[in-house]
C-alpha cells in the first residue's frame, strides 16, 4: 500500500487557468519540460475550452503537437481536458495520450458549468469516454464538488457513488473525485473513497485537492490510505484565485513529491528540478505562491543563511 | 476513536516567542481571554525562561497571576513550559495548573538549548516533573526533535522510545512528540506514535507538529490515527519566523478546529471567536499568518465579495 503512487501534474491546466497574466507558449513550454525531464507521471497540460472563454488555455492544441512531435517516445502521459465533443475533436486531432472529462456532482455547479443537469452530463460524458477508448486513448471519468460545493454547500455521497457507478457500468474504471470548492475532509475522503473501493475493488482511482481551508495535504494521506493511486497536484501549488489573499490552489506537487521521498517513496523523481520549477514559475508571477518546499528547499538541502 | 480530541493552544507561548515586536500584556490578557471563552481545553500562555533572554515572555508569572485570580473556576487548564527547576519554582508560585517539559532527542540540540546531553536532561525532567506532581500539579512531558533535527538530520526512533520508556517507567504518561523543525511525515508519525502505544496502551498522547514543509494538518490526522488525543496548535498558524517567507509556524488551531467541526467534532468550541483572535493577532503584526480560515472565513459563512 502507498507504494505506487502515480504523479497527475495538473498546474498547467487548473493552476494557470486562474491566472490573469497570459504564459508565453515558449514559458509554458519550458515548464512543461522540465517537469516531464521531473519524471511526473501523468501531464496535464491544458483544457480545450474556448480561447475567447479561457484565453490562457489558448494554445492548448499547438502545446500537445508540439509535445507529441518532440518526444514521440515520452514516457510522461500528456493529459487534456476536455468538456464537450468539440474540444473532444480538437484532442483527437493534436495528439492527446489521456482524455479527462467529468460531472459536477451539484446539479448548480453543473448547470453553471455546462447547462446540463447531472444526469444528462453523465450519460453525454460517457459517450464522450466511450469515443476516446475506441480512438485507443486513455481516459479519466471524474466527479466534481464530489466534497461539496460553493453554491450548494453539502453534496450527499449517494450522489457522487451513483455516477461513479454509472461510469463504472460504461466501462471506465479510472475515477477521479474532485474537491473543486476544498470542502472535503480527511474523515469524508475516507469514507467516500472506500465506498468507491467497495463498489469495484479494481477502480483505479485518483484524488483531485484544493487547499482553500487548509486540509489538501491531509485529504491526500486520507486518500493514500483509502486506496488512491492517482493523485493530481500543481507545481508550486498553483490554482489559487491571485486576486484575493485565499490560497486555494492544488495540493503542492513538489511539497507531497517531498514528502514521499522522506518515506523512500518514488525515489525515482526529481525533486530538485521540481523545485527548480515551482521557483520559475513564482518568478514569473512575481509573488510567493503557496509551496512551502520551493522556499525552504528541501530538509537534506542546507538551510539558506537569513 | 478520534472523538476526545483535546486542544492544547500554544500559540502564546511557541508562536510570539520566534516574534520581535513584543506583544503588550493588556493584548495578551485580551487573546488569552479570548482563547478561553472560544473553549480551547488547554492554553499554555507562556514559558519560565530568563526575561533578558525571551523578553517576549518576560511577563508569564504576571499573565497566570491574572488569570489565576480573574478565573478561579476555570474550565480551561493554563499550562506553562519550564526548562529548569528556576523556572519550576516561579511557575509553582504563580498559579500553573499544568507544567510541560521535555528533552530534545537530538544530542547537539538538547546541548544547545540545555548544556546537558540526553540522558542527563531526562534525569533532571523527571525529577522536576515529580516535584509538580507532588504540589498537586499536571504535568506533561515531552520529546522535543523526536522526528528529525535541523543540526542532526535524522533522529532515531529508537531514541524517542527510549526517553518515553524513561518517562512511562517515572510514572508520566502524559507524553508529547514534538516535531521542533518540522520533519516528520505522516508515516513516521504514525510509526512512532504506534510503537509508544505499543509500550502502554493507556498513555495519553500528544502531538505537536511544525507546518515549516507543509506537513503540519496530515501529520495531525496521521497522529489522531494513530490514538494521539492531545493537539497542540497555535492560533492563525503563529510561530513561523518573522524574518524570512518560510512558514514554519505551529499547526494552526482554527484550521484545526474548522476541519474537525466539518466531521462533526468539538461541536462545543466557538469557531468565530478563535476566528476573530487570528485577525486581531494578524492585524497587529500587520501581516499575513499562515492561517487559511482566518481569511477564507469558515464554509458556512457566505463568501466576502472579492
């Protein structure tokens, strides 16, 4: 257990996607390569929304062909997501490895989102996935708010197990849970994600934390504990809204690779350049983002001189 | 399991001492105060040591004599630390309820901060913990750098259970790990903890943790895994060093408390008031703290318009 932890890195996508200063495709880029050279697992490196909608993400199809013609042997997993047919079309065409795509689990958030309710998003994004298979992708089913939501507070877990088992029956067995709001606790990841591993001891399952209240990090070794595999972070922990002083961005990437080292665990990454990168991308927004490790440096790193 | 959870609030003593702006008594009394009507179990308000030395505790005898007088059927207990039998002896005299004391794990920093080595000083707390035990009094003792050093690096497990077994034999067993630099993981914690449950199943343990790489919430639910009752935590996460951006304050007590009454825990404990402490303590150093609730405000409370 809490062996084969796999690296979602995610910054790319949910952590620039609140930003307002626009990243030159060159810095993204460089970003993204370092933190393949990192040995991250899973990259996430954009969403295909509309450019008008999210212009950060507006060079998401040329960031993939770039990817998929520079390193057509990668061992790094370039995710995109994807919220309806159209950007599905765009992935197929740019060289995406792994499509991820979900449901809100709050029917507001959902209709917000994408003007459908739940039960019709669930059954489109299922068709969607069972599109991406047949195109030989991988692909991640997930549910957001699946914690709770910020427009409808408390979300039932009965909820969130019936699209899980929904997307279970269709076949797609790789189901991430989603804290979009951080409303999750340690004691509900447990529970909701060892009702999950009840359902279908084989689901390969990913957790998805913000830190808004504090709790990404906890949530995490609750999850690790639950059974997950998959867990998506953001370098530097990126994700937070830079308008207000709330840090609810994503769990730090290099803080849990930290973490995971100090229990010998995935040895194999870089921790070095992680940091390498979470300390370039602070430098470009020209503020402290919320890491810890990529200020302190890492504990065998000797302390730098106040 | 996970239901009795204590709050033993340090963050007038371990966080305001790293602080140089002294903080006046009248804002002490008013903080304190402050702690006690939101509920807090424990507030340990300042430690006995030399005034030239910390003189932003040169004014502890002072602060239990208030308290001591102004609350006499106090409900919360008012912990002091103390480092010599100097310190005991003005602690006896002032109205201490609970003594806390500890050696450090780690030879260099136990002869730094002490001049003795290990086993000297486990002497020594052992018979000072005797003589408050004797005048009627609580005591709790500590190992300090119990899961890493910033001199040593890597500190033994087998050191800390070796104190403990010291302490349990004297007949203490109210014992707390703290983690001094901030080095523990939620593996570690739940490994150490363990073994000293294994040693006696009825000690009642504590825990103490450092946020300094991120790890302060998840060693905390690790520990509450693994039977610890007592969580010592400071308010708005107080207790970083002022002087640099790393955040190596205390577990944060309203982070705490807001995640725990989310699992419908400590129900009884006033949020909005500790919330209120953590903006008056923020205010007056005029910076942010590391505290997340404090600023997000709790989940129940609407979103202040951005």
């Amino acid at each position: 257990m809490k062996r084969d932890i796999v690296i979602h890195e995610v910054g790319l996508r949910d952590g620039l996607q609140m930003e307002h200063r626009t990243v030159p495709i060159e810095t993204k880029v460089a970003w993204a390569g370092e933190l393949m050279q990192a040995g991250v697992d899973i990259l996430q490196i954009g969403s295909f929304v509309h450019p008008e909608k999210v212009p950060q993400m507006r060079d998401t199809d040329e960031l993939f062909r770039h990817f998929a013609a520079a390193y057509p042997h990668r061992r790094t997993v370039l995710a995109g997501l994807v919220l309806n047919e159209k950007g599905l079309e765009r992935g197929l065409a740019c060289g995406v490895d792994m499509f991820c795509m979900g449901v809100s689990a709050s029917e507001t958030h959902s209709r917000k989102n994408t003007g459908m309710g739940v039960d019709e998003a669930v059954g489109r994004i299922t068709a969607m996935a069972r599109t991406a298979q047949e195109a030989g992708k991988k692909v991640q089913v997930s549910v957001q708010s699946a914690f709770g939501c910020g427009y409808e507070g408390a979300v039932s877990p009965a909820r969130v197990t019936d699209i899980v088992a929904k997307y279970l029956e269709a076949g797609f067995g790789n189901v991430s849970l989603a804290d979009t709001a951080g409303h999750a606790t340690p004691g509900q990841v447990e529970e909701l994600f060892g009702a999950i591993r009840d359902m279908d001891a084989r689901a390969e399952l990913t957790c998805h934390f913000h830190n808004t209240y504090g709790l990404a990090m906890a949530n995490t070794w609750a999850a690790l504990g639950a059974g997950v595999k998959y867990v998506e972070s953001s370098v530097a922990g990126l994700g937070g809204c830079p308008f207000t002083r709330i840090a609810g961005g994503n769990l730090c990437t290099e803080d849990f690779v930290h973490m995971l080292q100090r229990m010998d665990l995935r040895l194999d990454l870089d921790l070095a350049t992680l940091i390498g990168t979470a300390r370039s991308v602070a430098a470009f927004f020209e503020r402290d983002l919320p890491g810890a490790v990529y200020r302190t440096g890492p504990i065998a790193e000797p302390r730098p001189a106040s």
